[in-house]
C-alpha cells in the first residue's frame, strides 16, 4: 500500500456500498467535482462514467482507489456486483442484459433506465447518504429492514444519476449529498414509502430471508439456495412471456389469490420497473417455494409445460436440477 499516495480525504465504504456511490462521496470530501476527481485520479484519457462501473469496473480504478484509500482490493471488490458471482449467476457478462441485474441504460454519461433503486428510509437514516449494491439487483424489489417498497425513480419522474447532482452547479461551495435528485433537486429520502402487503406468508417468509442474506453481503448469514434462484429466475422469464404464460398465471392466481395483471409487450424480467417486478416475483415465489411440490402440481395439471423450464437456458446447473426432478 503506497502510503505516501493517500488522498487527503479517503472516506471507508460503508455497509454494502457500491463502488461508484464510493467515488462520488470521495471525490466530494475532497471538495472536488466528480469529474476533476476522476481526471486528476484515472487520468483525462479513461473516461469512467460511460459505462457501468459497478459492473464491468477496470482493475485501474479499483487498484487506484486501493492505493490511495488504503483498503484492500479483496474489499474494493465487494463494492461491485462481482459480490453476486456463483451466488446469483455464473459470471459477469460485459454487454447485455443479465440475470437479476436491472441495467442502466446509459446514454453518453446519463443513466436513462432505472437500474438504480433505492428505499428512502434507508437513505433517510443514512449519517451520509449512500447507494447500497444490493440495490441493482432485480430481485431487491422491498426492503428487509423497513419492509418498505424499493423505488426506482424520484417523483418527478427521474432515474437515480447521483454522478450528475453537481452539474451546471459551477458557483456551489458545499457538494450536494448523493440522494439529492439530479434532476428536480429533491430528496430521494422524502419519496413516500409504501409498506408492503407480502402476502401469501409462504412467500413472504422465504423472499424476506433471499433479501436478508443479500443486504448482510452474505457475512454471518447462512447460504442462498443458487439452484432455487436460477429456477426462480427460469419462472419469472415464463410469467413474463406472453407465449408461455397465459395458463400459469391464471392457474397461480386462482390458487394463490393474487390479481390477474396483464404485462403487454414482451421484455426481459430485468427491464420490468420495481412494482411489475414485484408483482412477477410475487408469482414466481409461491409456485417455485422451497420444494417443488407446487410447480410438479402445475405441470400435472397442464398450466405449465415441462419443456418450458428448459426454454432459452444454456444454464447447465437448470438443466441438471430439471433432470433430477422433473
Ligand atoms: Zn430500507
Ligand atoms: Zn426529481
């Protein structure tokens, strides 16, 4: 650790934080721009916010911030969604849409998807506010410790680009804090929470502790069944694909006494907003459960088809745990 290359100020990351919520936060206690910091930092010729840095983030930033901050790269790592590799999906893919990751849909620097969600009284306890990595996860659709809905926009409409809260601000001496809302200026922490009606209980119970195990980065937490998640996953690709789901949704409904929702054009799972996929998840939980029981049930009574599982998936972990129980 070259010591002598501290920067002045070098904030730890907080609980579960994501590396470009790190950065940010870096750069204003060191009363600079983010975008000066990032020059003076990874030099003017990589630009870093082009991309999505929590995900595909290059060794030269992280080895930066590691030698400058003083804190290991074994930590620096969990700071990005490599955290979920072999506990939610295989590996990380460098373009595309992947599983459980919502995307942000970057347009030059600006995030225009609403892959970033946040739960306002996370935010609002928050001594600092800071953006949790737990938070780009699909799945993440409430949160476990408020048991409040996660949002994924501010009421006015916009995406969470905390990257962009100091621009076109020239003149200002105080940095904005990270949940101000680059595009209105309000408080990310003042969205209304809706509390959850998690019903029915099965499905409640197992989501609940999924979600725990996720927000504690999977320290002193007991495993996450990966199989379970990669046939949770498989259902909610059905549930949401109009050629595939037209009996199974009526048949879980009917059964579990959730509404009927229609979900129009055809998407994956991951573009869905954080209610739809609530909603989808919500499904999915009570047919998938902790045994196969219900879904054997479903396919005996024709509301699913046993080839449908297999739809689209190279993932050979689906295809061994189908062979063994299906
Ligand atoms: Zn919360
Ligand atoms: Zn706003």
């Amino acid at each position: 650790m070259l010591t002598g290359e501290l920067w002045p100020a070098h904030p730890h990351t907080y609980q579960g934080e994501c590396l470009s919520s790190w950065i940010v936060r870096t750069a204003h206690h060191n009363g600079l721009k983010i975008q000066t910091f990032s020059d003076l930092s990874f030099g003017k010729h990589n630009q870093i916010w082009n991309r999505d840095i929590d995900k595909l983030a290059p060794s030269f930033v992280l080895q930066t911030m590691s030698n400058r901050a003083a804190i290991s790269l074994k930590e620096i790592n969990k700071t990005t969604l490599k955290l979920y590799i072999n506990r939610l999906f295989p590996a990380l893919k460098p373009s595309g849409i992947m599983r459980w990751i919502n995307p942000l849909v970057l347009h030059h620097r600006k995030h225009t998807g609403f892959g970033m969600q946040f739960c306002p009284l996370c935010l609002l306890e928050d001594s600092e506010p800071y953006f949790r990595i737990a938070w780009r996860l699909s799945l993440y659709t409430f949160c476990p410790i408020h048991q409040v809905m996660m949002e994924d926009r501010c009421s006015c409409g916009a995406s969470v680009n905390f990257h962009r809260i100091e621009l076109g601000k020239a003149n200002q001496f105080a940095p904005s804090t990270l949940d101000e809302c680059y595009q209105c200026g309000l408080r990310l922490g003042g969205v209304e929470p809706k509390v959850i009606q998690l019903l029915p209980k099965s499905v409640y119970t197992i989501w609940n502790r999924v979600l725990g195990v996720i927000t504690r980065g999977f320290v002193n937490s007991g495993p996450i069944n990966y199989e379970r998640l990669i046939l949770l996953h498989q259902i909610c690709k059905i549930i949401v694909s109009p050629r595939f789901n037209q009996k199974i949704i009526k048949y879980i409904c009917d059964k579990s006494d959730l509404p009927v929702r229609d979900f129009g054009i055809n998407r994956y799972f991951e573009q869905f907003d954080v209610n739809e996929r609530h909603y989808i998840l919500q499904l999915a939980w009570w047919l998938v459960g902790n045994t196969n029981k219900k879904l054997k049930e479903s396919i005996r009574k024709n509301a699913m088809q046993n080839n449908y599982l297999y739809r689209d998936s190279r993932d050979k972990m689906l295809h061994y745990l189908l062979k063994q129980n299906f």
